[in-house]
C-alpha cells in the first residue's frame, strides 16, 4: 500500500491535522462565535436528490456518486480511486466550520496549503464552501479539494487528495464531492465499528463524542466540556511518520508547534508501551494564548510498525495529580482490534 494511501487512512483530516483535535474543537468554540461570517453573496445553489449512482458513505449521514471506479475504502471512511491515485474521506466536527473565507484561507496557509480557490454553495438549503488547494506530501505536491458542509452545529467534511499531474481527475472529485446528499434521519454508530477502543471505569470521565476515527470522554459528558472545572481526554488516529524520524524528538517539537498555547514546560516524558506499541507519553503545562490561564496536557503517542501514529491526548485545568493520575490510567487500556 502506498505511502500516499497510508498518510490518508491515518488523517482524520489534513486540515485539522495542524494543532491537536481537541485543542482545535476548543479554540473554536471560544472565537467562532466573535468572527463575523461572511455575508453569502449570491452562493451557487445546488438540489440534490438521491440517484441510484448515490453511494451510501458508511459511519456518516451523506451520500454522494463517486467518481467512475471507485471503491468504498477500509479501514478509512469513504472513497479509494483506481490505482491508487487518490481518496475521498469523510469526517465530521461538531462545531460550524464555515467561517471568514479570508481567515480560513489564512489557516490552510499556515499548514503548508496554497489556496487555489474558494466557491461558496447552498446544497439542499444548507450552507457549503468548496476550497481547492494545493500541498506538499513527502516532498511531493499533491491537489486538494475540501467540500464542508455546515448542518447544525456540526460540520460535515468531505476531502479529495490526488497526484497534481492527475489533472482528469479534478472536474471528477469536484463533481462527485457537490453530488452529496444529506439525511438526518440516519442513525451513526461511529463507537461500534472503530479500530480501537479505551476503558474509563474508575474513572470520572463518560463518553461524550464519537466521530469515524475519534472518541472524546469528557467528566461532564459534553464535548467540549462546559467549563473549565471539566476536564477531557481524546483518542484518535493521528498522522503517517517516516520511519526514519527521530520519535522523541517529533513529540517535543510538536509540543513547540502547538499554535493554541504558550509558555510550554514539559515536565516529564516517558517511554511507553501499551498494546504491543512503543512510545512515548509527555506531560506538560502553558498559557492559552487567549485568556494566559494556565493548562495541563498529557499526550500518549503510540507508533505502529507501518508508521501510523495513535494519539491519546488529556486537557485539564486541575493543578493536582488527580486529574493526571486518570489520565494515565485510561491511556493504558487503549486496545486495537
């Protein structure tokens, strides 16, 4: 399988890849609310309806036609191209997405992405923005296509990777991604089909959120937390790693990267091994950039054989080892299937 195949299989999404989940859940649920959204000047309106060329995306509530010889992916959700020359996978977030185009394009930015164009949708009556980009994968560049779509309070993403020189395949992916059909009367069972799993008995924290490739506990049974006296913890699939990268230090850099906090004091890090998989497990505190209150992260990375990243990560408020303690205890029952 290819490297390429693999860095998408892993991703929950490229573009929320950049900052750890839960800290981007949480970031946005502070600033969206301030950021004015724009004023939708005359968008493309679309109505779809179900075709018997619809596909039923499995784990979500969309469908969409996919484009000629195409295949359902596994484990990922969503769409395999022929030979391997590109994907369709489908994620959610439960928060709205859709922001200032300005601003959105000057996130992709930051994560390595050039901006090729933004088109604004209405599909079925629910507001949509298609961005087209371009990246860099290993040092190869790669086109992008990322259709969101906002129902609720939740954000619908459908991502399209392919070779840049596979140009016949962009009027395809465009295409296949605006056929998409949403029903809210599908019922998702997320939890039930993914690859790994967590025990949180004896502890505080209940299941708060699933998604395809994430599941979020929290001590108050929401994701994000109400507030901070909650505290939560994350598991997902992370991101693909050359196996050649010096581990320890890709887990302290990211530390370094990490655009949400500030004042970052790493107070221990630890090999590890849980379910056959070594890695590491890292404490550390800083400041949230917005408000400079004081947080304490603990992350477990757990690396495959095949390159692919587990990432188990806590966010808490509370000073004392209690918190952590529980942390540490959940982290050690993560378990493949």
């Amino acid at each position: 399988m290819s490297y390429f195949l693999l860095r998408i299989q892993t991703n929950l999404s490229l573009f929320l890849s950049d900052m750890p989940i839960y800290k981007y859940y949480f970031f946005l649920l502070l600033f969206l609310s301030s950021w004015a959204f724009p004023a939708w000047a005359q968008p493309t309106v679309i109505v779809n309806k179900l075709t018997d060329q619809h596909v039923y995306v499995r784990e979500t509530k969309v469908s969409i036609i996919p484009p000629q010889g195409a295949t359902i992916a596994n484990p990922f959700v969503g769409f395999t191209l022929p030979h391997n020359l590109g994907t369709i996978n489908v994620s959610s977030v439960p928060v709205q997405m859709i922001q200032d185009a300005k601003r959105a394009a000057e996130q992709l930015k930051q994560q390595g992405f050039e901006v090729l164009k933004m088109e604004n949708y209405r599909i079925n009556n629910l507001p949509a923005r298609l961005t087209f980009s371009s990246y860099l994968l290993n040092g190869f560049k790669q086109k992008h296509y990322q259709l969101m779509l906002e129902v609720g309070k939740e954000t619908i993403i459908l991502n399209a990777h392919f070779a840049f020189d596979q140009e016949d395949l962009e009027e395809a992916l465009k295409k296949s991604l605006l056929s998409v059909v949403y029903d809210a009367k599908i019922e998702v069972k997320p939890k039930d089909v993914l690859p790994f799993k967590v025990s949180t008995a004896g502890t505080r924290f209940k299941l708060a959120k699933t998604t395809p490739t994430t599941l979020s506990y929290s001590t108050d049974g929401q994701f994000p937390p109400a507030s901070r006296a909650h505290s939560m913890f994350i598991v997902m699939n992370a991101v693909k790693l050359d196996q050649t990268t010096d581990k320890k230090q890709w887990v302290l850099e990211s530390k370094k990267q990490n655009k949400t906090i500030t004042s970052v004091q790493v107070a221990f890090i630890n090999e590890i091994t849980i379910d056959g998989l070594d890695g590491y497990e890292v404490y550390f505190k800083g400041k949230s950039k917005d408000k400079g209150l004081i947080e304490n992260h603990y992350e477990v990375f757990l690396f495959s054989p095949f390159g692919a990243v587990y990432k188990l990560s806590g966010l808490t408020a509370d000073p004392t080892n209690k918190t952590l303690e529980e942390f540490k205890k959940i982290a050690r029952t993560f378990e493949r299937f």
